[in-house]
C-alpha cells in the first residue's frame, strides 16, 4: 500500500525588495553627516576670519617695520652727522693749534729776544753812566728771559714743533721730560721707529692721547710710574699707557662726570676719527691702563665728502 507523501513546508525567501528602505540607522547616518558638514562650514568660516585678521596684522607690522626702520635710518643720518661734524672739529681744532704755535714762536719769540739784545746794548753804554740803570737793564732782561720761555712753554703745549720738524718720538721725549720736572712722576717709553713713516695726523692723534692721558694721571691717579708702549701689530699701531696709580670705575665715571672727564671723551673721538678703537681698564691692585689702536698703513685716512651730510636742522 502506498503510503501519503507528505508535503514539506520550505521557508520562504525574503527578498531584497521586502527589506524596508531609510530606517532608523539611515536617518542618524544623514543626521551626523549633516552636523559634520555645519561644523565644517563654521570652521571654514572662522579661519577665513583668522587669515583676515593675520593679514591685516601682517599689514600693521609691516608698516611698523618700515617706520622703525626709517626711523633707525634717519637716526644713523644724524649719528653720522655729528661724527663728521666731531671730526671736522678736531681737525680744525688741531690745524689752529699749529698756527697759533707758529706764530708765538717765529714772531713773538724772536721779537722778545730782540728786545733782550737791544737791552744788552743798552746796559753796556748805561755802564759807565750810572748803576741804578744798569740794574733796571738787567730786571728788564730777566723778565723778557722768563716771558720767552713762558711762550715756548705755551706754543709747545698747544703744537709742539719738534711734532712736525723732528717726529712723535722726539717730541714725546721732550713733553715727557718736562712732565717729569713738573710732577715728579716717572715716564718709560718704549716705541719703534718705523712709527715715523705713519703720516702726521695719526701721530698727532697718537701725541695728543699721551698727552691727554698724562694729564689725568697727574690731576687725578696720585702715581709713581707710568709707562708708555707702542708697538706695532699686524694691521695696527698699538699704544698702550699704563700708571700705578689708584683705580677708578670707568663706566661710573663716564656715565656720571661727562663734563669733569672730557679728555677721556676727546681721546677716544680721536682714535675712532681714524677707524680704531679705545678703551680702558683700572683696577686697584693694577692701577689704568689706556689702550689706543689706529690703522698702521700709511697715506691720508679719509672723511667723508662734506656733501653727503647735509645741515641737520633748518
């Protein structure tokens, strides 16, 4: 007997179509992508906002920048200005001295020694007349003596002429032999020779700072001793003077006592004049030294053309 076959139930496949579209995680999907894309829009929108206030500070800066600068550069104008002017004055300065030194000693000196002569003459025929005259004679020729030496002393402090007849050696010779007589302080030179190929206006630069230093340590250092070294570098003349006297700030000085200390002040405008460089040390158990270098090659050092430094003030 055939028996019943039984039909089996097979499970029935859910297509794709019967899968319900958009649902719950399409929408939250959309929303992040949506959130995301308005975060973006306002971060766009605030760096476009930074870079407009970056450029108009960039801008600002700039124009700082240019003012500064101009500023600096006017700044420097009148720095060089004043450097010239400084220059032209010392120059002027010095050229006076020598003029005024020549004529105490080619006129007035040999005019009183004229006077000196004829008083000679004089006491001579006045001898045999009477003393009283005779005596008169020769007070008037001692103070004529005195008045002679007198105006040398002047016209070799104020140009020596052994500066520009015989060099800076002999001349420093001399000056320091009658420093030595005046203030009882030792001076030892030392220099080389070949210091008389430099032309005159740096040995006059070199002359002047010895003697402005000299003239401090006697006001002020209370010494003994100073010595004074000039020697030859490489690419400079170096001159070096040194004192075992008391010390003192030098910064303090400087800042405080402008006025009391301008021969510090003339003696580096000197230096720098001629493109060296000054300084100086002092220390109390060292006493000060004064350092002072100038360009050794020779020929005339060069200002700069009146012309590219117009007036400063209208």
């Amino acid at each position: 007997m055939v028996g019943k076959i039984s039909k089996v139930k097979q499970p029935v496949k859910k297509t794709p179509a019967s899968i319900p579209q958009g649902g719950v995680n399409g929408r939250k999907e959309s929303d992040v992508l949506r959130i995301h894309a308005q975060k973006l829009l306002e971060s766009n929108r605030l760096l476009r906002l930074e870079i407009i206030q970056r450029k108009k500070a960039e801008t600002a800066l700039k124009k700082s920048e240019q003012h500064q600068k101009e500023l600096l550069l006017k700044s420097r104008k009148m720095q060089e200005q004043l450097r010239y002017l400084s220059h032209q004055l010392i120059l002027e300065q010095e050229e006076q001295r020598k003029k005024i030194s020549r004529e105490l000693h080619d006129e007035i000196t040999q005019i009183l020694a004229s006077i000196n002569l004829y008083l000679a003459d004089l006491k001579i025929e006045a001898a045999a007349n009477t003393k009283g005259l005779s005596k008169k004679i020769s007070h008037a020729q001692r103070l004529v003596q005195r008045s002679v030496k007198i105006i040398h002393r002047f016209a070799t402090n104020l140009r020596p002429p052994a500066l520009d007849d015989l060099g800076i050696i002999p001349a420093l010779k001399t000056y320091l032999n009658d420093f030595t007589k005046r203030t009882g302080i030792q001076i030892h030179l030392k220099a080389f020779p070949e210091i008389e190929q430099l032309n005159i206006i740096k040995r006059t630069v070199l002359y002047r700072v010895a003697q402005a230093a000299l003239a401090n340590v006697a006001q002020h250092s209370k010494a003994t001793l100073v010595t004074i070294t000039i020697r030859k570098l490489t690419k400079y003349v170096c001159l070096e003077i040194h004192d075992n006297g008391k010390s003192f700030n030098v910064e303090s000085v400087l800042a405080t006592k402008m006025n009391e200390h301008l021969g510090l002040i003339g003696m580096r405008e000197r230096v720098e004049m001629l493109g060296g460089s000054f300084s100086i040390t002092s220390s109390p158990s060292r006493g000060t030294s004064i350092f002072a270098e100038i360009p050794s090659p020779m020929g005339r050092i060069k200002l700069p053309a009146a012309k590219k430094f117009p007036a400063l003030l209208h």
